[in-house]
C-alpha cells in the first residue's frame, strides 16, 4: 500500500480517486449490447452469455429439479449460517416500517402518505470469482418485506450452466423461485426491455462490476430505476494508537480480497499505527486463498497519516466511503461528525465482515463517492411514497383565494377556473 504523509488539501482529488474506468470508457460497449437485447431479444442474451460466461443456455430459468435438490448440497452448518442472518436481517429491516402520516393542513383539508410497494423487482446478484449468496439475504428479504409482488433473481452461470447451490438455497429460503441464469449487462438490458422469456421490470437493484454499474445506470435512460450506483466494493478505516493493527489490517484485507478493481484506505493520526498495520497485512495476506486479487487491490489502495483528527474527518467524507470503520479514543467525533458513508462500524470488534453477512444492516451500499447523495438499501428502496388529499366544502373555501391568486400570478388560468367553479357553486 502506498503511505502518504500529510497530503496537501490541493491534492484530495487526485490522492482519492478510484480504481475504476469511467463509465465514458465502457458506455461504448453497454450500448451496444442494450441495443442487441432490445431488438433481439433471447437470441442475443444467449449470444453475450455464450461469450462472457463461457456456456451456451437452452433455457435461462433455474428448473424445479435444482429448486428441489439444492438442499442436499447444503452442509448444516451452512444452513444453520443462513438462518441466523435471515433472522437478524428481517429483524432490521421490519423495523424500518413505517404508518402511515396523516395530517389536517387546514379545516377541511385532510392530506396524507401511505407507501406501497414497487411491483415488478429485480434483484441482481454477483457471481464470477465469488458467488454472493449473502446479497440475496440483503435483497429479497426487504423485498418480501414491502411487498413485492413480482421478483426476479438473476445471477451468472458458471461454464456448466449451474448456479452456486447458496445462491439458490438462500433464495429458496427468502420465497424466490424465479431465477435466471444470466449475468453482467445482458441481465441487466433484458431487465430493462423484456426479452422473450424475462420479464421487464420497474427497478434493479444489487452490485457489481464497473460494466454491470454502467449498464445499471444507462437503464435509467429507458425508464428502469435503480437502487444506486454499486460498483468495486471500497473501505475506509480511520485509527489511531487504540486500534488493533492485525483487526485493522484483517478489515483491510477483508475489502481487498473482493476484487482487483476493490480500494481500501486507512487514513491515521498516528505513524506508528500505519507501520505496524502495513506488516500486518504483508503477514496476513500470505494466507489468502485470494491473495493475488488481494495483492492487486492492495495496490491501489493507501496509507494515509495526517497531523488532526479533524483534518481526517475531513478528508473521509470528501472522500465518501462505502463502508467506513471507526477505531480511535473518540469514535463519537467520527460518528458525529461523518456525513458521507454508506455504512459505518465503530470500534476494535465490529469487523465490516459483520455488516457483509450478519449483524442485520444492509451491506449492499453506494460506492464510487455516491454515499454522499445516496443510502444503501433499505426497506423504502422497496416502496413508494404516494400522497393523497382529500377537501370538503370548507376546506375548499378556506384555501380556495390562495390557489386563484397563485394560478393567475402564473398566467394559468384553467387552475384557477378549476377553483372559481367550486367556489361560486357553494355561494
């Protein structure tokens, strides 16, 4: 990891950037695709599936044979795993409902929110080096919660045209069957259109790489939302003599294994604490099974020392972190004062593993600096809010002088006709 000390505010910009290409470099590439699936439909998904994943598909849907079987292939203690997650994480997100809020603005005039769930969902999940299960947990469980009507789980194929059984398992156990095997920007163009046989939807919602961020963000332009950008998983770990430098270098290393294309900082008010976490992570990254993804990311990632602990919050929510882990003598300033981050872990044993897997939050978050206008997902990314106003007779006549004059002031004269008609008839 690069050290850099004492890095001049001039230079934030520059010393922060991601790792990533900008979506100008591959929106080439997504368009094109988009424009294949939306005027060819299944043929061209299983043109880019035959390219990308390696394995020609005859039918995109996981059958009810591996529906019914993927049990077997499960050990019990995964299983057992799986359902102390589930549990945690409806815990939590159940908890986020809320009533509905009604309000008399007026005599007479009665207004009031109610939210109803998004109907058509897709929930994409990443395959390739690692198959994440766990983001089905993160994703169907709010889903069920709102009240989806219509949820679709799409995730890529391996070269035998087989979905990892965790995947399936966990989203069996979350009430989804509808699974398709298709992943990167032909899932998400077939989401956007509607192919042959996958259905089109109104939102998507799950990470990925820099081409599956891309294709999520051009759906947009067709009428498609999205949960957020996700692109490569990112860390920032803030610590200083308190810390533990083998938890902050295993934190660290946790974010790396991720993917080539992941970034993890630790910025530190203390010399001592970037030293020995830099022999740390040499140490520990030996015993990776993914050490050469990790060696990668280590790469492009950073030590950075700074004189003030103000000067580091600073610099943490230009930067705006995905996840950011919060290990000083005075986490409360940090947790205080943060103001862009997707998720934040305080003190030496909250692992950011914790929010990956099983602590309840939600660990499907906005990379790339989008923490600073984006949440991570959560129960409301299922739901709409719709408002509703209801007026009587008096309340027509206590608000009614106030829309003519505001229509006319606007030059609209049928909002104001609208009005005048209701107030001479009740004269």
């Amino acid at each position: 990891m690069k050290k850099i000390i004492n890095p001049q505010k001039d230079n934030w910009s520059i010393l922060l950037q991601r790792p990533t290409q900008s979506i100008e470099a591959i929106e080439d590439t997504v368009t094109s695709i988009f424009g294949d699936i939306k005027s060819n439909g299944d043929e061209a998904v299983k043109r880019y599936t035959s390219i990308f994943d390696g394995v020609l598909l005859n039918d995109f849907y996981v059958s009810e044979k591996e529906l019914k079987t993927v049990d077997t292939l499960i050990s019990g203690d995964l299983k057992e795993a799986i359902k102390n997650a589930k549990q945690n994480i409806e815990k939590f997100h159940s908890a986020q409902k809320t009533k509905k809020v009604v309000t008399e603005t007026t005599i007479g005039v009665q207004c009031w929110q109610e939210k109803r769930p998004i109907q058509k969902v897709a929930l994409y999940i990443p395959g390739g080096t690692a198959p994440l299960f766990s983001t089905v947990l993160m994703l169907a469980i709010p889903a069920q919660i709102a009240g989806c009507k219509e949820i679709i789980l799409a995730t890529p194929p391996n070269k035998k045209g087989t979905i990892n059984p965790a995947i399936i398992y966990a989203a069996k156990q979350c009430g989804i069957t509808e699974i398709i095997k298709i992943g990167g920007i032909q899932a998400i163009a077939a989401l956007t259109f509607g192919t042959e046989s996958i259905p089109q939807v109104y939102k998507i919602f799950g990470p990925g790489n820099q081409y599956v961020t891309a294709a999520k963000q051009l759906a947009t332009k067709f009428g498609v939302a999205i949960d957020m950008p996700a692109g490569p998983s990112e860390l920032l770990i803030v610590a200083d003599d308190t810390a533990n430098p083998s938890f902050v270098a295993s934190d660290l290393l946790s974010q790396a294994e991720h993917g080539v294309d992941s970034q993890v900082i630790l910025v530190s008010t203390s010399k001592k604490m970037i030293t020995e976490v830099s022999i740390e992570i040499e140490s520990q990254i030996q015993q990776l099974s993914r050490k050469k993804i990790a060696e990668k990311a280590i790469e492009n990632s950073k030590l950075i020392y700074v004189e003030t602990k103000e000067i580091a919050l600073e610099l943490i929510n230009e930067y705006g972190p995905e996840h950011f882990i919060i290990c000083t003598n005075n986490n409360d300033f940090y947790v205080n004062g943060i103001e862009n981050a997707g998720s934040v872990f305080i003190g030496n044993y909250t692992p950011e593993s914790a929010g990956d897997y099983a602590s309840g939050t939600n660990h499907t978050l906005p990379t790339n600096g989008y923490s600073k206008a984006y949440s991570g997902v959560n129960l409301d990314s299922f739901l709409k809010a719709i408002t509703f106003q209801k007026i009587s007779k008096k309340g027509i006549q206590n608000i009614g002088n106030t829309i003519e004059l505001m229509a006319e002031a606007e030059g609209l004269d049928a909002h104001k006709n609208a009005v005048t008609l209701r107030l001479n008839s009740l004269k």
